[in-house]
C-alpha cells in the first residue's frame, strides 16, 4: 500500500521559483520580488517587538491587521480575511468550495499554476479555458462551465494583462459558484476590482504583501469579501494560521501606503524602460500592469537564453509548457539590476 492518496501520489508537486541563500551574488529577475526594502516603519516595529507577543498565542483572526487593512483601504475590518500568504488563502478557498466533478475549480490560462495544484490536492476536478491569443477573458466559456470556484489573477502572471472591471461584472453576476480575483499585481496596476465586493455577495479579491509591500519573507495576504462568503472559509483555515510578529509587521506595512506607492512609481517607470530596451533587442512584448514582463526573444531561443543567463548569475523564469515556452518572465529589478540584465544580453547576443 502506498503512504499516500492516491490523489497525493498521482499528482505534480508546485515546483516554486529557485531561491538562492540570501548573500549570494546573484540578480534574482525570476519570482517578482520588489526590489526595494520593506518600509522603514514596518522595520521598526519589528525591531522593538516586544517578549509578550510572541508568550502567547497570536489572535486567531489578526484583528490588528484587518484594522489597518480597513484604515487603508476603506473596508469594514470584518470584511477581511487573513492568511500565511495569499497562497494560504487560495488553498482555503479551494478547499471550503471545490470538490470532484461536482464541485469545479474554473479558471483560465496560462495563469498562476498553484491553482492547478490546490485541485489536483483536494481533489476537485479542474476546467481550464484557454485565453485567445488577444487574452480578451473568454466570458461565455467561463460562465458555462460554472464552476463553485472561477479563479482569475488580474493583473495575471505571467502575461501581466488587466481583466476590465466590466468584463469581471458581467462574470460575477451570471456565476453560482465564488468569483475569486487574485490581485497579488494590483500595487502595480492602474485599476482593482476591490468595488466588486461590495456590489456581488460572490465575490473575493485577494490581496498580498508578498509583491507590492516588498514582504515576501514574512508570508501575509489577506481577502477581502462579504462576510457571509468569510464564514465558510473561517471554518477552514488553521486556527493561528497568522502569527504575532507577521500581524504587526504587516499592520505597520499596510499603514504606510505613500512608501509603498513611492516604490510601486518607481518599478512601474522601470518596468516601462526596461520594456523599451528589450525590444530594441528584439524582444516581442505585451503590456505589464505587474512588476514583470513576459518577452519574447526572436528565434525560439528563450530555454537557451535562460540557461545563459543563469550562468551569469542572472535568474529569470522560464516555463517549459505549451504557449509560454518561446517567453521569458523577467521580474522588474532596480535600475542596476535591469541594467545588467540588458548588459548580459547584448554580450550574448554577440
Ligand atoms: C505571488 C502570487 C501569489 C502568492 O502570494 P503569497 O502571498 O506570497 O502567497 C498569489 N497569486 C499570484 C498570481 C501570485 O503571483
């Protein structure tokens, strides 16, 4: 007999970007880190945690987080969720809403691969829609498939395009199931569908610090829907699935919205030069409403250019599947960092 599930030994395991040790001399373009420290006053509060915090147990619900979220972003703090990562919460919802054939996890692709993974675990059968080339979100597939959960990262990675509020409207309204919009992008994005919660019971939007508040390390995201959506994924989650030092920390982050958005101006005027200088060598690339680009080097060269790369200690990401494996996913560094990333490509381009 086999130690596992079935499920759990037929299925393919997440494989995550590389993270090399922290020190080693590399330029790390591959799992859309921000390229900038977490804010000062974040920094702060962990400097001068104090002992009884981390005593007790944390509180179950992280209610000093929700508050600064609800000072923020202008949401009633029992509208919020919080989780070790928005990852946590995708899994949640995955496993509060999905279950066999009956019960679909929907979403279209290419797009984050995690949900593929949190279906193949529960397990509930997934439905994946190709986008068209154009990836005007295919709406009519979508809502026939009707499944209890239709996943759609906006701004999606890796093509870093923004689905249109209305587009996300017309879904919400025609769907039984839970509309979850993974908006780990939006810090980077000119729109949020954060007004969608208010107008569809439906609806979920979550959020992370992992990307725009430059806290990958601490593992906070949250969601924001109606409370009777929460209900069932309270049920769910661990009881202290946040702990003491993240709720503060993340807190202080999340009240610190001008240094956050300072950063944020600063990746997206990279971003924008970073795509010019790419195409003058060649590259084919979409717009970006993330801190990321998918580009597309001539002559299918992009597996070679990513081995090349690495040996240069240059990370990007590379994804050896049908639609993305002629693309490089290059995450927005500073200016340095994308400097030397065009730097290495002229020289190999000689
Ligand atoms: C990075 C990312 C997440 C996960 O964020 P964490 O909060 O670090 O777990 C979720 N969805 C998408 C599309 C992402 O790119």
């Amino acid at each position: 007999m086999s130690y596992f599930r079935p499920t759990i030994a037929a299925m393919t395991g997440y494989v995550p970007g590389e993270q090399p040790k922290p020190g080693t001399e590399i330029i790390k373009l591959n799992t859309n880190e921000n390229p900038y420290p977490p804010s000062p006053k974040a920094m702060e509060v962990l400097r001068h945690l104090d002992s009884e915090w981390l005593r007790r147990y944390p509180d179950p619900l992280a209610r000093e987080f929700c508050n600064a979220v609800s000072e923020a972003l202008g949401v009633p703090s029992d509208w919020v969720i919080v989780g070790n990562g928005s990852d946590e919460l995708l899994n949640v919802l995955v496993r509060a809403c999905g279950e066999g054939r009956d019960r679909t996890v929907v979403y279209p692709t290419p797009t984050y691969v995690l949900y593929r993974t949190l279906s193949a675990m529960q397990p509930a059968e997934k439905v994946e829609i190709p986008y068209p080339v154009d990836f005007n979100l295919p709406i009519n597939d979508l809502i026939a498939a009707n499944g209890a959960i239709t996943f759609i990262a906006s701004p999606n990675s890796p093509s870093g395009h923004s689905v249109p509020l209305d587009d996300l409207r017309q879904l919400a309204s025609h769907l039984s199931g839970v509309l979850a919009i993974d908006e780990a992008y939006v810090d980077f994005a000119e729109y949020s569908a954060l007004p969608l919660v208010r107008e569809f019971e439906n609806v979920i939007v979550l959020r992370t610090l992992s990307k725009g508040y430059s806290l990958a390390g601490l593992r906070l995201g949250f969601a924001i829907a109606n409370p009777t959506l929460l209900e069932g994924l309270f049920k769910v989650k661990d009881s202290y699935n946040i702990d003491a030092i993240a709720t503060l920390v993340g807190a202080a982050a999340m009240r610190d919205q001008a240094y956050k958005n300072a950063c944020a101006d600063k990746v997206k005027g990279s971003r924008a030069k970073l795509t010019v200088d790419l195409k003058k060598l060649g590259f084919t690339i979409g717009d970006s409403h993330g801190n990321f680009v998918l580009a597309t080097p001539l002559s299918n060269q992009a597996e070679h250019l990513y081995i090349a790369l690495k040996q240069q200690g240059i990370l990007v990401r590379y994804f050896n599947q049908p639609r993305l494996d002629d693309k490089l996913r290059i995450t927005v560094g500073n200016e340095q960092q994308n400097q030397m990333l065009i730097e290495a490509l002229v020289s190999l381009n000689n």
